[in-house]
C-alpha cells in the first residue's frame, strides 16, 4: 500500500489536501531528471568522502547522465559544501506513522527501494543528506531547479526531514538546510537552527493531515489556491479553476465592486495559470482529432509558427561564468535564465556606455555554444 504522501509533496498538500484525492497527472520533464541525476552525483561523492575519510578520491564517472547534468556535476566545487563530512550520510529514507507518531530509518542510500514496506498511515520521505553537526541533527536538501523554495523554517520538506532525524537520534535540535546549485555549478544556502517546540508544531500540523484529507474525500471540504496550484498535478481536474474560469467568463468587471476588483487583482496569477493551462489542454485535444467542430460550421485548428529565441540556461550559466565569472552567472539565473535577466547581470558589471556592447556580446558567445533555440508555437484558429 502506497503511503499518505511523500515528504516532497508535503508543502502543497498540506496547504491542499484535494491535490492528494483528484484525480492526477504527472509530467516528468528533463530538467527532474537532470536533478535526479546530480542528486545521485552528491550522494556517490559523499559515500567516497566516508570511504576515504576525506582524503582524495576519484570523482564518480558521469557517462550517460544528461549533458546539462554532467557539465553541472563537472562545475561543482565540493569543497564549497558543507554536506561533505565524515559524520553525515547520504540519501536518507524515513517513515513517519500518522497515528502512532513514530518516526523510522528505512534505509541509507538504496533508492526508492526503501519505501516498499510503507503504509497508508505514513509519510514518506529522504533526506539529502542527515548525520550529526556539533551534537546537532542535520539534514539538508538539495535544490537543482528554479522553483521558488521556502525558508527552512516555512519548508515542509525539510522540517520532515528534521522531524524524523531528532525523533530517530533523540536530539532536541537541528540544523535544516536548503542548498541551491545553479547551472553554472555555483551554490548558495539557506539554514535554520529548529527546536523541540518548533518540530512539536509541525507534528501536530502533520497529524491533522489524516482528518482533513478524509474531508477532502468525501467531498466535505474545498480546494485552497496558492503558488503550489502551478505545480500541482491535479490542475486539470481541480473543481476550483472550472469555478474561476466560469466566474470569470461571465463576470463584467463594470459591475464589480471596488472590493471584489481588489480580490480578483490578487488572484490574477492563478487565473493566468488556469487559461493557460486550459488552452494547452485544447491544443492538444485539436491536434489529436486534427480539428475541431465548433458547431456553427466552423472548424478550430492548431497553426505552427517560429517561436522567440530560448536560452539554454545550463549552456549559458557556462559561457557567462568563463567570460564574466560565476556572480554574473549567478544573478543571470535567478529566478531564471531569460534575456532581461542576463541584461541586468551584464550590467552589473558594466561601465559607461558599455551595456549595450556587452549584452550583444554575451548573447551571441550563448549563440556560438549553442545555447540559443527557437521553439515552435502554437496557435488556435477558427475558420
């Protein structure tokens, strides 16, 4: 039996727990797999760390992983990272049992593998890295993408992590820790000490998971809209955009209130996410019927045209960090590789009169890489 959920869900269902009970659908794209794959580079770099004591060791071979995760490997400095010690281990699993409120070790570094003897009463879940700092638990999490990641504190991935490792190690304190790493292999961090009291809270958050989660079942309680609704594999089926979206095709804003305007404006991102959303669904319903029929004896179809220039964010992460230096990289990247964001790290580092030159010249080294594409988009017509 699969468990409730898994510690890296945990933030959007505990903020919604009908993102756990609709019906869902996954897309798994290259840039998770990448991830995956420098999550395991980590993790073999710290099993040889141990073996060797920290005393030099060969690097783990990166053939067949993907040339973005490979190039990301081969960027990254480990000296830089404080998850390289003799006293932590990699790759974590726990369970955590909703009812009983016991937390277990299901195994070290072997994969998915550990969570086969889990139930629908436990959360489930790994920590990147987990031992003992100083007397402290430890537990930090690796972060390859660009998705926005919360505080330590306000991160329920992590504070799972930190719940199971001072429940296994009867510790009363922890280091939790987030370590982003950039395609350009550089790497920042975020870090909390939480406390007994703080982890007593969280506890508590998680046990109600089991009752709110049978409300959302049976149908006795309503969807929650946030950020995580982006990401949330249940969009497509969600109850609360088909509402939105209705509510808004026949709402005529000259007869809202002031107030209602307000509430509309702050929702604005989660109705541009529901459109767009809705509109790709369409897309490829009409692309795979080859048209569709309206029923006024017109026809929708999908048109193809040259899309915009993209950046390949790892290819040009490496070609700002050799001319520029890994800060400019960084600040290019961040929330995400696009032309405006590369602007403004050229800038930084521009003298009088020389932004425009160097932009042009950053733009067009990414080109001679390779780091530049043009997609092709897509279009709804009705004729």
């Amino acid at each position: 039996m699969p468990p409730l959920t898994t510690a890296s869900s945990l933030q959007r269902v505990m903020t919604c727990q009908h993102s756990l009970v609709l019906p869902q659908v996954r897309n798994e794209n290259r840039f998770g797999a990448a991830g995956t794959q420098i999550h395991e580079y980590l993790a073999e770099c710290l099993v040889r760390y141990r073996k060797h004591k920290g005393h030099g060791f060969e690097l783990p071979n990166t053939d067949g992983y993907q040339d973005g995760a490979a190039q990301v490997c081969g960027l990254i400095s480990l000296e830089r990272l404080q998850t390289m010690r003799l006293s932590l281990n990699p790759e974590v699993a726990y369970s955590y049992n909703l009812r009983t409120g016991v937390a277990k070790v299901l195994g070290v570094n072997v994969g998915r593998a550990a969570y086969g003897r889990s139930t629908h009463d436990e959360i489930t879940g790994t920590a990147d890295v987990e031992g003992i700092c100083d007397g402290l638990s430890y537990v930090a999490d690796y972060k390859t993408g660009f998705t926005p990641v919360p505080t330590p504190r306000d991160n329920a991935q992590i504070l799972f992590a930190a719940l199971c490792s001072m429940k296994t190690r009867g510790t009363d304190k922890c280091v939790a820790e987030v370590i982003r790493i950039f395609p350009s292999g550089a790497i920042s961090s975020d870090s909390a000490v939480v406390t007994k009291r703080d982890i007593d809270r969280f506890e508590d958050e998680l046990k109600s998971l089991t009752w709110k989660v049978r409300k959302a079942r049976e149908g006795k309680s309503q969807p929650v809209e946030s950020e995580s609704c982006k990401y949330c594999p249940a969009f497509n089926h969600c109850p609360a955009k088909v509402t939105m979206l209705q509510r808004f095709e026949s709402a005529e804003i000259g007869e809202l209130t002031d107030a209602q305007v307000a509430s509309v404006a702050k929702r604005l991102p989660l109705l541009k996410d529901a459109v767009s959303r809705l509109e790709r669904i369409i897309e490829e319903r009409v692309e795979n019927l080859g048209g569709l029929d309206m029923g006024d004896g017109t026809t929708m179809r999908v048109t193809y045209s040259e899309g915009a220039e993209r950046i390949d964010a790892d290819i040009a992460a490496r070609v700002l960090a050799e001319r520029y230096g890994e800060e400019v990289a960084a600040k290019a990247q961040n929330p995400g590789m696009t032309k405006k964001s590369l602007r403004e790290a050229v800038q930084s580092i521009a003298g009088r009169g020389e932004l425009g030159r160097l932009e042009k010249e950053a733009l067009q080294a990414i080109r001679d890489a390779g780091g530049m594409t043009r997609g092709i988009t897509r279009k709804l017509v009705i004729s």
